[in-house]
C-alpha cells in the first residue's frame, strides 16, 4: 500500500486525482498505475485500470489469479468490473469512497452473488493517509 500511496502522490502533483494501485504476485510487484484520465485523456485511465493493463503483460495473461491489488480508494463500478474479469484474488484499498465506491461505498458490486467470479475486497488499510491525500488536494483547488 505504501508504493501505491507514492504513487497516488506523485499523480497529484500531475494535476490528476491522487490515487494509486500496485498488483502484487508472489510478494512481488508486477503492475503499477496512477490515476491518468486527465492527461491521458482517457475515461478508463484509472490507476487500478492502468495497473491491472501492465500486471497483465508482465505476466503475459490478461487472467490475474493469484494477484493481489492495492489501491488508495474504494474503486469504482468500471474498474471493480475489471478486476473481476482479471480474477484477482483480492483487492486491498485505503480510504473510502461514498459517492463513487463499488465496495459498499455508493453500492456493492464486490459482494453481487451473481457474478461468476468473486473476489475479497478488504477496506481500510492506512484509509488516514489515503485519504488525507485525497483532502489535501481538493483543499489546494478550491
């Protein structure tokens, strides 16, 4: 989490929304991505996105069974969607996210029995500091 929060940081300092997400396997990091929509241009450029795109080369599979992947924020539908199709084991993210989380923060795709793959999401992990970068930067930009 803490490399994923580096990165998170760094993004920020791009202009874009400060959060990160690495993909771990075999306590090794294979994936690294930082928010980009902005600068990118791109919709779908989100950090877990962007992380899960170069999990899924290094390990030449866009299937990512036994991957972990951890992320400052609650993710969002489309990328909760993306780590179910990738079949990550689990995802651990910081801070919580009410109006745009799919972990139970504005609904709960994470623990929809019907979907054919299911994956432990785990909510919290150093949340202070994720969302402390979170604050801090739309404090800057009001």
């Amino acid at each position: 989490m803490r490399e994923a929060i580096a990165l998170a940081a760094a993004t920020a300092q791009a202009g874009e929304v400060p959060v990160g997400a690495v993909v771990v396997k075999d306590g090794a990091v294979i994936g690294r991505g930082a928010n980009r929509p902005i600068g990118a241009m791109d919709p779908t450029a989100h950090a877990e996105i962007l992380a899960l795109r170069e999990a899924a080369t290094a390990l030449g599979n866009y299937r990512l069974g036994g991957c972990e992947l951890f992320v400052t924020l609650e993710p969002c539908a489309m990328c909760v969607g993306a780590m179910l199709h990738a079949r990550i084991g689990r995802v651990v993210f910081g801070a919580a996210d009410p109006k745009t989380g799919a972990c139970g923060g504005a609904v709960s795709l994470s623990s929809e029995a019907k979907l054919n793959h299911q994956t432990a999401f785990v909510g919290g992990t150093l949340a202070g500091e994720c969302g402390a970068l979170l604050k801090r930067f739309f404090a800057e930009r009001r």
